[in-house]
C-alpha cells in the first residue's frame, strides 16, 4: 500500500454534504482512495509522499459530461465560425469524414491534456463518428495514457441524408454494426467496479441523425448490461422543428415515448425545455450536461439550468466538442455557467459555489458515481491545487474559492488521479506536450487537406 498526505492547503474545498471549506486543511489517502479528510493538524504526520499545498485552494477534480474530443482538430476554423448548429456541422461532417484512427488518438491525447491542465480528473467523450479505421479504442487509449478518468460514449449516427437525416449518408453507419460494435466495446472496456477509470456509456448522436428503433435498441442494450446512456436533446430550435415535422412531437416528449428518460439516462444542452420538460426530468432522475460556452458560440441560447436545479434535476457541467467552444477548460465552463444565468435572470442566479458544485458533485451524479466530486473519505483521490500567488488573483485572496470562477480561468498547478500525480508545479507529467501539439496541428492539416481534396459543393463549409 502506498500512503499520501496532502498537508497545509490555504483552504481546502470538500463538496461533501456539509460543503466545508478548511482552511489549513489536507487530506490523507490510501493508494487510490481518500481516508482521511481534515485540518493538517489532525491527519497523520508522514506517509510515503508528502505534498505540501501552502499557497493553495485545493478541491475535488472537476468532472467533464460532454465532449468531442476529435473536435480538437477543427477548432476555430474559418468558414464556420459564425454559423448555428445545422449549418455548421453539415459544412463540418465532410471534414469529419477524413478522420483517422491515428487522427482520433492524437486529438484525444491532446484534448485530455488540455482537460487535465484545467482541472478535469473525469471526463465524458462523446464519439459518434468513426469514419476509415477510427474505433472508440484510439480514444481509450489516449485516456489511459493521459491517466485521466474516462466515460467512453459509443455514440453513433444511422439516419442519412437520404434517409431524412442531416448527416452526408457517407458518415453514418449500418444499425447492426453499431450495436455489435457496442458488444465488443462492452465487453473489452467497460469497468463497473467502484474507482473505476473506464465505464462505457451507449450514446445514439441526436434526433436528427439516429433512427427511433436505433434508439430503442440502445435503451434495451444499455439496461440489459447496467450501462448509462447518453445524447443531445433540445439544443436549438432547428432540432424542435425537426422532431415536430417528423415525429408530431417537441424533443423532450419524443425521448419520453423512446423510454429515454430515467436516472440511468443523461442528456446534454436542453435549451429549449419547458415547465413540465423540467418536471419530467425531475421526476425520472434524467440528468443533464450544460455546455454554456458551445451554446454561446452557436449561439443556440441559454438553457434554464436555475429552474432545473430548483426543480431537483441533476445538472453537471461540459465544455463541449472543441469545434464549438473552442477550449477544453472546465474552470472556464464553470465561470461561464455562472456568468450565462445572470445575463438571463440576474446577478443572483448562480453562484461561484454553486457553479463549482455543478462541476464537481453535479458531474459526478450526472455520470452515475458516487466515489467521485467531493473529497470525503471512502471518496477516490482525485484532486486539484491551483496556487493563489498568480497575476490572474491578485488582490482576490479574500476568497479563493471564488477567485476560481470570478477571476480569469487558470490551469492548476496540481492534479492527482486516482492516487496518482498525474500534473506537478503545472506541468502534465504524462504526457510530452510539444510533440503531441506538433503532431495534433500536422494531423489537423491533413484532415483539412484531405477535405480540400474531395471538396465538392456538398461541402461549402471546407476553407479554401
Ligand atoms: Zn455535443
């Protein structure tokens, strides 16, 4: 057994159901699992590795409910950084078609990493496109190595353009195949063992691009096994309008009819949710990611996240695929989750606190876990310092909690994961940044080469 004493933390932010915050706090832990949680004072003297956390605001790793990690390779690319959601991604999917397994790999690295450096010990991945040799294995690999805590979502698109789908047929897969490739996932992959740092979530990608029987196999495979289950719902107008013309239904009543809705059941953005959308997640224990970042860059709205949490619906926080963010940095999401209530309801819509709780406890609920988001003993040893002696706080050491969410976002200078020191005095020490960056923009360009290669008028969105 390996020990760990986390000592002298300026103020130690627990999330537990008290919601203490310590000042001189630290935390005591045994190989993977924290034991003890407490001022310095009363946690043991010594233990195998001794961090010294004077100067820091430690708390919980924040947990991530939704990304594209791929997405990485099309960040802020011209030709579609002013476009909403349909527009955007039907110039987008054709360059998605280059992707490559390689090309998966690398983003994820790189993605993880940029996760890890903001914060994040647990991350969701929502991949639904798997184009030439790509497989959900290149992103768990990626995970592995990054040593980050990791929520595969198979995800998956079966509805073409031919079909009435918004996606190119081109992109989209057979239903058999999906699910089959589901089974091996499963069975390689998913861990549901407490601590667990791989469990698979079965993910169809959204009303518009999967078919309702692909949906209803997926909701059948997932309880059959004990899987979460996962996908867009209510993210913009465009996708009312659709489910109404196709389906007589808005899309919260189409996920009802599907038997998509339960406490094993997560759904990201729910912008355009009403009164009793609200009641019905409450009352299933359907969950909900919010990405307030990739709703303001799509400009797709703001969604009613105060009222959902008064209502008593799970909510955690996700930044989003990277092409419509386009960062990966969990304390940015909890700032702008903050700052996005309070352009719609006021000043006291949402708290720095409150925000935090979202990214730590909401996540961790969202996903289904209870041995992650606060820091409590029996609770893993997943944690975060970030030092209070930065330009970014100067002048806000009044509160360091805070100054986390109110002041510019900074990386942390301490992560650990699953008892293991995965960032040290700022730096990722899993991971060889400048090759993978290098490596990441090469891969980037030759996907946008190989777009320009193939470039036909269905793809007005590829930049020349
Ligand atoms: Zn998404």
């Amino acid at each position: 057994m390996t020990t760990t004493l986390l000592q002298n933390a300026t103020l130690l932010v627990t999330m537990d159901d008290g919601r203490r915050r310590i000042a001189g706090g630290g935390l005591y832990v045994e190989d993977n699992v924290i034991r003890q949680v407490g001022p310095t004072a009363e946690l043991p003297p010594a233990a195998d590795l001794v961090i010294d956390a004077a100067g820091m605001v430690v708390l919980p790793g924040l947990v991530n409910c939704h990304h594209h990690l791929y997405q990485s390779l099309t960040r802020a690319l011209p030709g579609v950084q002013d476009a909403e959601l349909f527009d955007w991604l039907q110039a987008l999917y054709p360059i998605w078609a280059g992707l490559t397994g390689e090309a998966v790999y690398v983003s994820a690295r790189a993605a993880l990493s940029e996760l890890v450096l903001s914060g994040c010990t647990t991350s969701a991945d929502h991949l639904y496109i798997y184009p030439n040799d790509s497989q959900i294995d290149d992103e768990i690999r990626a995970a592995r190595e990054v040593g980050i805590r990791f929520h595969p979502n198979r995800g998956s698109m079966s509805l073409g353009k031919s079909q009435g789908g918004l996606p190119p047929d081109a992109v989209v897969e057979d239903e058999s195949e999906i699910m089959a490739d589901c089974e091996r996932a499963y069975e390689k992959y998913h861990d549901p063992a407490p601590y667990s740092m791989c469990r698979l979530v079965i993910a169809p990608c959204s009303p518009f691009s999967v078919t309702p029987e692909l949906m209803r196999a997926s909701v059948t495979f997932a309880r059959e096994r004990g899987l979460v289950l996962h996908t867009h719902v209510a993210e913009t107008l465009d996708e009312e309008e659709f489910c109404l013309r196709e389906f007589g239904v808005r899309p919260v009543e189409l996920m009802r009819q599907l038997g998509w809705v339960g406490p094993d059941v997560w759904w990201t953005h729910c912008v355009y949710v009403n009164e009793q959308d609200i009641a019905l997640m409450a009352e299933t224990g359907t969950g909900v990611s919010h990405c307030p970042t990739s709703n303001m860059r799509l400009g797709s709205g703001i969604a009613p996240i105060r009222a959902m949490i008064d209502a008593g619906v799970k909510v955690g926080l996700g930044v989003d695929g990277s092409a419509s963010n386009d960062s990966s940095h969990m304390l940015a999401e909890a700032r702008n989750a903050m700052l996005l209530q309070r352009v719609k309801l006021g000043a006291s819509a949402l708290s720095a606190e409150e925000s935090l709780w979202l990214g730590t406890r909401g996540g961790a609920a969202v996903l289904g876990r209870d041995d992650i988001g606060a820091l409590a003993p029996g609770m893993a040893a997943d944690f975060i310092g970030v030092r209070l002696n930065r330009i970014d706080f100067a002048g806000a050491q009044a509160d360091p909690l805070a100054a986390l969410v109110f002041c510019t976002p900074p990386r942390v200078d301490l992560s650990v994961i699953n008892g293991r020191v995965v960032v040290e005095d700022g730096r990722l020490l899993t991971v060889d940044l400048p090759t993978t960056i290098a490596y990441h923009n090469q891969l980037a360009a030759e996907l946008l080469q190989r777009a320009r290669g193939t470039s036909t008028s269905s793809s007005p969105g590829v930049p020349a």
